[in-house]
C-alpha cells in the first residue's frame, strides 16, 4: 500500500525529511532526533505545514512512545555511536509496521554474505577500516536476531574525503 507515515531518526538539516516528503506526497514524517535547527523547522513548516513532526531526544527512547506500528517506511539514520542504531531499530520493531522497508544510511560496502557478525572486527567488511562502522554492525546484529530480513547493502559512492565507501542496507522488518 501506499506510504503514509515515515519514521526517520536523525534529522541534522532535514535533507532526508525534505526527500521523504517529496518521494511520499501523501506521508507525513515523523523525525527523531537531539536537536533540531529553528530555520530548517520554519522552512519545512511553511513548505510542507503539518507534515512534519518532530520527536526531540534521544530517538530510542521516543520511538518507543510512537503509536504501535504506525510507521510505513523506516530510515535509521541518527545515533552512529556503539550500537546506536541497533537500539534504534529494535524500538522500531514496536513502532514500525510488520513488513515496513527499513533502510540503514551510512553503511559501508558490505555485502549481504557478511552479515554473520554482530562485533567490530568480525567483518571482513571492517577489517580494514581504521575504524568501527557501528552501522553496518547494528544492522548485521539487527538481521541475527530476527528484528529485519535483510534484502541487500549496497554502496554508492565514496566519503567528499574520498577515503571511505558510503552506501546503505536495506530490508523488512519482521
């Protein structure tokens, strides 16, 4: 069915809210996050009124009063530290609908067959890095406990510093 309501934690400037609303014209977004920038909220209320509405805090804890399962379409986009969007996520396995697409921004390039671990690391896709990619793990250790059947990681491109692969997960929540 038809998207009409999306849950995005981390806002920053709003770029994703604002994309969210013009690839959803019927949704409205709910964003989570510490703070949100007085400009970023006035445009958005003047562009999109009442479309957008904003939770301010620490996301796990605020999704967890969000309406059982009203969100359509997931994004996990905010806390980046040690397991951050893994709490994120499984507070999104209260909010969200069974069957939501849930997408992880900021990902690195692992693919689907490195999923297995849930420690920094573990994968072959950290073992390189200088350091953890706390997203990728989250979602990996999101996919072992059963919380999202993963469809697919993919990466699109490199960090502006060209030093590191971006990309993003994709999958159901269960």
């Amino acid at each position: 069915g038809a998207v009409r309501t999306v849950c995005e934690t981390g806002f920053f400037r709003g770029g994703s809210a604002l994309f969210w609303l013009m690839l959803f014209p019927q949704a409205t977004v709910h964003s989570f996050d510490r703070h949100f920038p007085p400009v970023a909220l006035s445009w958005f209320q003047q562009n999109f009124p009442g479309r957008l509405r904003t939770h301010k805090g620490d996301s796990s804890m605020q999704l967890r009063r969000m309406q059982h399962r009203a969100c359509d379409f997931i994004f996990v986009d905010g806390d980046s530290g040690r397991l951050g969007s893994h709490r994120d996520l499984v507070a999104f396995n209260v909010a969200g609908r069974k069957g939501a697409t849930v997408v992880s921004g900021n990902t690195f390039d692992c693919d689907l067959n490195e999923l297995s671990c849930t420690e920094c690391g573990q994968c072959p896709c950290n073992s390189t890095r200088p350091f953890c990619n706390h997203r990728s793990v989250d979602f990996a250790r999101a996919v072992k406990e059963r919380i999202v059947e993963p469809r697919g990681c993919y990466t699109f491109g490199r960090t502006l510093d060209n030093l590191f692969p971006i990309g993003f997960c994709v999958g159901t929540l269960r």
